[in-house]
C-alpha cells in the first residue's frame, strides 16, 4: 500500500470558524503600571513560569535577543527544535540552531521547554518521511524505527537540559472529538503511538516533564473532552504523562476567564500539570471597544488570573517576543487583520499595555 505524504488538513476554515467563533465578553482596564517590577520579578514572585517563543538563528537583533533574555524566565523554541528541523536526512541531525537556543536559554538562567517531537502538521515532519515509510516493507515498524531513534537522540542529546518536552503536538483533529484523520503516526500505530513516544522520551530524559500540547481547545468542550478521556486513558495505561499544554491562539475570540479556569482545573484533577504554551491574542478581537490595547491588556490578565489560580497550572509561554514577531502575520485566518499585534510588546519593542496588566497580576497574587 502507498501512503500518501501526511498532508495539512483541509478541514473546512468555515466549519472551524462556525465552532469557534462567538461574542466575546470583554473587558475593562485593570489598572496602573507598575513601574518598580519587571515580568521575570513578578514571575518568580508568583512562582510561574513566563516564557517566550523564540529562535536565536533568524535574523535575530541585540535589541530583540536583550528582551528575550531580560523578560521572560522560560524559552520554547518557535521552530528550531521540529523534526523537521532538526534531521536534513532519515539518518543525520544538525543540531546548531537548537544548541544556539539552549545555550543562549542557559546562559540567561531560563527554564527550556522542547517543542516538539512528534507533529503532523505543516512542517512538523521532516519532507523526507513520507517517502522513508512509502518504501518500508511494514511502514509501522519503520515510523517506530524512526520515532525510537528521533527520540533517543534528540531527547537523549538534550538530558538533564529541558524542564519540559511537547512530546506530542496537536493529535486530535482540528475540530470535533476524534484523532485527526491525517495523523501519520495515529494512521499507523493507532493511539498507542502516545504511549510508544513517551516512554521512548521518558527513557532518554528521565527528568524532563513530559507533555501533550493540543490546539483549538478553549471553545470546543467536545474536543476538550476528548483531550482529558485520552490522558486518562494514558495516565491509567501508566504512560509517563506529566501535563497537557493548552496553546492558546486566541484569534476566533478573545478568552473566557470562566471557561479556561474550568479547564485548568479539570486537567489539574488529573493529577499533572498544565500550561498555557502558546499564548497569542490579536488586538483585532477588541476592535469595536473604546480602547482596544486597554481590552486587550484586560484579555491577558483573565488568562494570567485564571492560571494563577489553579496551582498545577505552572507556566505562560508567549508565542513570539513582540507584535513584529508573530506567526499570526503570516497565517492565512488572520490576514485580513494584519498587523495582528497579539503579543506584549509592539513593533518597537516597547510594553504595551498588556504587559503591565500582566505584571500586576502576578504581583498581585499570593500563591
Ligand atoms: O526556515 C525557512 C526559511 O529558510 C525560508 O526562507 C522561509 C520562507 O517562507 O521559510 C522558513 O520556514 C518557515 C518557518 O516558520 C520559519 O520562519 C516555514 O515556512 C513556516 O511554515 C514556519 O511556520 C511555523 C509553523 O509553526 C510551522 O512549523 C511558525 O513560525 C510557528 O510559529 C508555528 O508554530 C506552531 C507551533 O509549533 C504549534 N502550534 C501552532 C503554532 C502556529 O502554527
């Protein structure tokens, strides 16, 4: 049997725009600035983990490498640690972008979460595994060839470095409750290619925190669900399962601080932790308010408050150091709105409202 290269699904953008979208309640301004603390103070104070999406190897400024290194306390490679990135070839790997990463992280005392092992979307595979596993005898046991020695190396070349490894990104299907259809590795090995992947990871780092981070949950309960059956099924199977990462991609609508509270605390009754691992929240979610940048600032605080609550719930990565770095200026949902300017600090560099409601957050809360 053929199988055709795993391809970016084409589940309808309206049908995902139908389950998301809906009126968002927002939002009133939060407060003053402070000016005495900075987001790492206020970070460690609370005792959460503050990160930030970057890459050291794409055209990176001092000015954008200073803040990345003064503001936040933890770093997630945006793209430089995907298999594809990793491994030109089924049997080499370059590590040079990835080690610049972790290196410039440890230097600066920042926590580092992996991202990430095993995604079938976009170019989370390496182009050339479709035609590795179309000219495998058993293309199952090639794909667990390959996850065994993607894992072992990789995980293996980073022990003892990384807090956290997403070691599955984003297996459900983009809506509704079951695995995405175009899930290689589902396709293949069925569910327990969860369990394979992460005793594979746990056995290369024992240390690391092992998580599944999943995408378009913060409006679907049936997807939610879906996501808290399968790590049930897996902690009960004994698969080393740490947490569940919530992306947090806010471009349908802005968050619903009852609604995410809700679902923190349902993973956190699990008995593992959980972060929010890809927070963005485009300032054209507020564009019918008197002050945009205030409702936005007010969005951010109810995502902070809410983790801040839950206290399995222990880190907010950034996807992206400031509005001139977001994935979302080039993403084909959010062209229209284009510059998005979903993130803390604007083009300039400069903290924009958001970040202060942020830091008052934290300083405000007594974990
Ligand atoms: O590195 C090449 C470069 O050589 C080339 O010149 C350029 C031309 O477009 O493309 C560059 O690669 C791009 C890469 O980002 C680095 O900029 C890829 O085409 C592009 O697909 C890739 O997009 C990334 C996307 O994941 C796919 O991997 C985004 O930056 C990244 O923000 C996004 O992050 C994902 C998370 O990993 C998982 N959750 C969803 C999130 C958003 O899609």
């Amino acid at each position: 049997m053929k199988l055709l290269p795993s391809k970016i699904p084409q589940i309808s953008i309206v049908s995902l725009f139908l389950v998301l979208a809906a009126c968002s309640d927002s939002n009133n301004n939060n407060g003053d600035r402070s000016e005495a603390t900075g987001l790492t103070d206020a970070a460690r104070q609370a005792e959460l983990a503050v990160g930030v999406a970057f890459d050291v190897n794409v055209n990176v400024s001092i000015e954008r490498k200073t803040l990345a290194s003064r503001e936040f306390t933890s770093v997630t490679p945006e793209n430089s640690m995907k298999w594809g990135s990793l491994a030109p070839t089924s049997d080499s790997f370059d590590f040079r972008n990835a080690d610049q990463l972790v290196d410039f992280a440890i230097a600066n005392g920042q926590r580092l979460r992996g991202h990430t092992l095993f995604w079938h979307r976009l170019n989370g595979l390496p182009p050339w595994l479709a035609e590795e596993l179309n000219k495998a005898s058993d293309p199952a046991a090639r794909l667990q060839e390959l996850m065994v020695n993607h894992t072992a190396t990789v995980v293996g070349h980073y022990a003892g470095q990384l807090a956290q490894w997403d070691v599955i990104n984003e297996p459900l299907a983009l809506v509704g409750g079951g695995f995405d259809p175009d899930n290689t590795f589902h396709q293949l090995l069925g569910e327990e290619y969860l369990d394979f992947a992460l005793l594979q990871a746990h056995a290369a780092d024992p240390s690391a925190e092992l998580f599944i981070n999943e995408t378009f949950i913060e409006f679907q309960p049936e997807k939610f669900d879906a996501l808290i059956a399968l790590a049930q099924r897996l902690l009960d199977r004994g698969a080393p399962l740490h947490g569940l990462g919530i992306q947090g991609h806010f471009f349908f609508r802005a968050p619903d601080k009852a609604i995410l509270l809700d679902q923190l605390q349902r993973i956190a009754a699990l008995g593992i932790k959980v972060e929010i691992t890809e927070l963005d929240i485009p300032l054209a979610l507020f564009s019918g308010t008197p002050d945009p940048l205030a409702a936005q600032a007010l969005a951010y605080a109810d995502v902070f408050n809410a983790c801040l609550a839950v206290s399995l719930c222990s880190g907010i990565t950034l996807w992206g150091t400031d509005d001139a770095h977001t994935w979302l200026d080039g993403f084909s949902f959010t062209a229209a709105t284009v510059p998005n300017r979903p993130l803390l600090f604007d083009e300039e560099l400069q903290a924009k409202p958001a970040y202060d409601s942020v830091v008052n957050a934290l300083i405000a809360i007594d974990r």
